[in-house]
C-alpha cells in the first residue's frame, strides 16, 4: 500500500502524468494506492479556496461597479455553492485515490495529541497545532492494525513532524512499535515514480499504442461506448456528408470508428507490465439522431480523448482519462476525407444489398426485417440515405441500445460524467443478440393485421423522397416489395426492373 501525505499530491490535476501514474500504479494490480481521508478533505479545500476568494472578489467588485453606476447593471452572479465545489473535487480525487477512512476513535486521539502539543503535533507560537497531521497519523496506524500483511510505504516530505522513517519521537515510537518493519518511507512524488516504475522509450511506446489502438477489437469498443456516452440534449456538431456543418445529439447505433491520431504517447513499466497513456482521435461515422427536427443523419465527427492501456492482455480495454466533445473533421485533413468517403460508400453498398433481396423476391419481408433488426446494418442503411423522420425509428433505436449494453465498451472509470452515464444504463442479456432474429420473424408475421399502414406509410414517405437527388431507388423499390409481400402478392414487373438497373449500376 502507497499512502500519500497532502504534500506529496497537493494540488494534483486528474489529467497530470501524476494522476496517470498512479491511475497505472493501480491498475497493474500490483500496487494499492490511498489518502487518507484527512488528507482528501485537505487536497479538496485547498482546490475550493480560490473558487471562494475569487467568488467574494467578484461579488465586491459588481457591488462597487453599482455604486457608481447611474442606472441598473444588469449583470448577476450565482450564488457561492460550497458543496458543489467540494463535491466535484472528491469525485475527481475518489478516481484517483482509495480512501483510508479516519475513525472515531483516531480523530479523538488526534486532538488529545494536538493538546498534549506530542508529536505529530506540536506546539506553535501561540497554541498547540497539528491536530490534522496527528489525525493522518492515527489514520495510518489504524489500516496497520487492521491490515496485518499489508507493507506500507508513506510518501512525505513533512519529516519534521512525521520523522525520516527510521527514528520515530515519543509518543510515535510506542505508537508503531512492533509494526516498524511494515511502514517504509518516501519523501515525495519523484521517489514514488524512481521506485516503482521504468520510462519506456518514445519509439516503443508509440509502436505498441498504434498495434493496439488500431485492432478491431479497440475500434469495436469504441464504437458500442459511443452509443452510450455520447448522448446530449443540447447537442454536438458533425459533418453530414459530404460538407454540410449540422447538429446531432445521439447515434441510433454504434457507427464506423477508425483511429484518426495517436499523440504525446508516455510508457512507464510497472513491475514487468507497461502501461500508455496516449492523446487519441477517432473518427466516427453512422447514423445519429438530428438535434432539432428529429430526422436521420449520416453523420461524421471527430471523438478526441486520453487513455490508459496496457498491451499484456489481448483483449484489454482501455481506461478513458479524459473525453472532449465531439468535433468537427478537418476537410483540409486528406487522410480524414479519404476515410470518409471509404465508410461512405460502405454504408451505400450495405443499403442495397439490405434491400435488394426483397425487391427481387427471393428474399421475404420477415428476413429482410430479421436482417435489419442488428443496429449497424439499420444504421448504414440510414447513413445512405437522404433526412427522413425518425419517429418510426424508435422501437429500433431501443434494440441499439439493448445490443450495445451487451458488448465490450471502454472503462470509462477514469472520468466522473460518463462514468455516471454508463453505471445508470441497466445491461441486458448477451442471449438477446440470438434472439434478435426470432424476434423480427415474430413482428414480421403480424404485420398484414398491424403493420399495412406502417408499410403504407413507409411507401408514401419512399414516394415523396423518390424525386430527391442522390436517393437510392433501391430504398424505394424495397419498400413496394414488402408491401406487396405483407399483403400476399409478388413484387410487380416494374419493382423488378428498378433493382436490376441498380445491380447494373453496381457492377459498373
């Protein structure tokens, strides 16, 4: 166990190479890593004080700006929220840090100690002080006690008060006696990272991080999180295809994701396993859902982030540190547009071969259901095609969802929001991925008595986009087909003809 006094992490940042350190310290598995918990308030007032200070010298420079001013400023500033200040520091600090807690009994033990002025406390100026270092200190014995094989290292640079580690002062001498062999000591964080772990080199890193990143097994991760971490009421901005700057604020299902960028790329071994941090770019493209008028968007977007990640295991998921919104793609970027116009034209080449079994009639309409039932095959059929309304689109949205709850995603423990996302979304069985196409075979065969309309609908809307330019008649063709199929009848000479132009098309 690593136990951190306040000055060896003060002021720590949770998107440091300090805070990823110790991510990777705790994540190797051969390490704990803790605070304790006097030494988490203390990490969090001391990154609450300047919100305070700043907060009241605001708030008296807008009340000498009114006392000069002739007329009403209309400027307002929210009220102080100590709490919430304090609560977002601890949540960061509480990703970072296991918490050893401070009892009772310790905190009483502290105070005696500090009015005794017997170290670690100590007799100031003007009174006895130390009363939270002594409560650090009987914090630290109490895990000793508790824990009799752990090895505790104390990393410190306060050796005044908590001694060098191989002389203790009275009381502290009777208070660790017996257990002086399991408390070791480092002075501060240079030492922490000296002693536990060897910098890999640039090359090698950067290699290993761009085998990894770039499996299929990564990408796919990618993907599936996407669906649930990057859903917003107000929104992000993308590209819809091919130059068109829009708004979407979810996907309907997981998208293409290709690795755009790997940067700034940092190895550290840690007892014969090494683990990367790395600045990463991926590339999104699928169909989102519209962030005003609730239509159908092949949208583009690039997804930046920092992860964690080690190359021991094959199928290891990395840890995401930090996320950004999602971003524009750059047009001057020609590898970016190259990859654009590729899941473009895959997605193109997916709708019409989705639909074009219908339209021939070899193909009947509870399979073609069955075959866009899984949401990537739905999303690059969307992807393909000009905006539509998504209100019928619901009941496919929520199978998205359902099959992305059930795959692998990346660990997103290393940030608080979209950790909360994920916690808050109930998974659902693997078992519902073989069920998918039951499932559509059961909602296909009670279509001719509840869903004519629906495929009526479905035709008036394919009619109105017929004149569209750039919409594939393959789209529409489908939909004659299963209408006709839904009500018993064969696909009509002139359906038949549409796809064949279309599979001569394909083949030029």
């Amino acid at each position: 166990m690593i136990i951190f006094d306040t000055n060896a992490v003060d002021l720590l940042r949770p998107d440091s190479l300090r805070a990823d350190i110790i991510r990777k310290l705790r994540e190797s598995g051969h390490h704990r890593v803790a605070v304790p918990w006097m030494v988490l308030e203390e990490l969090v007032a001391h990154q609450a004080k300047p919100y305070i200070l700043k907060h009241q010298s605001v708030t008296r420079g807008l009340d000498a700006l009114r006392g000069v001013t002739p007329w009403e400023v209309d400027i307002s500033l929210e009220r102080l929220d100590l709490e919430r200040i304090q609560g977002h520091w601890r949540s960061q600090y509480l990703k970072i840090f296991e918490v050893i807690e401070t009892t009772g009994d310790a905190a009483k033990q502290a105070l005696i100690r500090e009015a005794l002025a017997l170290p670690p406390a100590k007799q100031g100026e003007k009174r006895a002080e130390g009363g939270r270092d002594a409560a650090i200190w009987f914090s630290i014995l109490d895990f000793l006690v508790a824990n009799p094989d752990e090895q505790i290292c104390f990393v410190t640079n306060n050796h005044k008060d908590f001694g060098d580690g191989t002389f203790y002062p009275f009381p502290m001498d009777e208070d660790v006696r017996g257990m002086e062999g399991r408390l070791t000591r480092l002075k501060d964080f240079n030492e922490v990272v000296a002693t536990y772990t060897n910098e890999v080199s640039g090359e090698a890193a950067e290699a290993a991080a761009e085998e990894l990143l770039r499996s299929a097994a990564v990408r796919g991760r990618v993907a599936q999180t996407a669906v649930e971490a990057l859903d917003s009421p107000l929104g992000y901005v993308g590209l819809e295809m091919p130059d068109t700057e829009t708004g979407w604020r979810s996907w309907l299902a997981a998208p293409e994701v290709a690795l755009l960028s790997v940067n700034d790329v940092t190895g550290h071994e840690i007892e014969g396993d090494v683990w990367y941090t790395a600045n990463v770019q991926w590339l999104l493209y699928g169909s989102a859902l519209g962030n005003d008028d609730g239509t159908a968007l092949g949208v583009a977007c690039v997804w930046p982030m920092k992860v964690l990640f080690s190359t021991k295991e094959a199928d290891e998921s990395p840890t995401v540190l930090s996320d950004g919104d999602p971003t524009l793609p750059d047009a001057a970027d020609d590898q970016c547009m190259k990859l654009l116009r590729r899941f473009k034209e895959n997605a193109a080449h997916a709708a019409r071969r989705a639909t074009r079994g219908v339209a021939h009639g070899t193909q009947n309409v509870s399979t073609w259901a069955s075959s866009i039932a899984h949401p990537t095959a739905a999303a690059q059929i969307l992807a393909s095609m000009p905006r539509v309304d998504t209100s019928i689109l619901e009941a496919q949205r929520r199978i998205a969802e359902q099959i992305a709850a059930s795959m692998p995603k990346l660990d997103f423990s290393g940030i608080n929001v979209a950790a909360q996302v994920l916690t808050s979304i109930p998974k659902s069985d693997a078992s519902f991925l073989v069920a998918q196409r039951g499932i559509a075979e059961q909602i296909a065969a009670s279509m001719p008595k509840l869903d004519t309309s629906f495929l009526a609908a479905q035709r008036g809307i394919a009619d109105q986009l017929a004149g569209v330019q750039g919409f594939s008649t393959t789209y529409l063709a489908a939909m004659r087909a299963a209408q006709a199929a839904s009500a018993g009848q064969s696909p009509s000479d002139d359906t038949e003809q549409t796809v064949s132009d279309d599979k001569e098309e394909d083949t030029e």
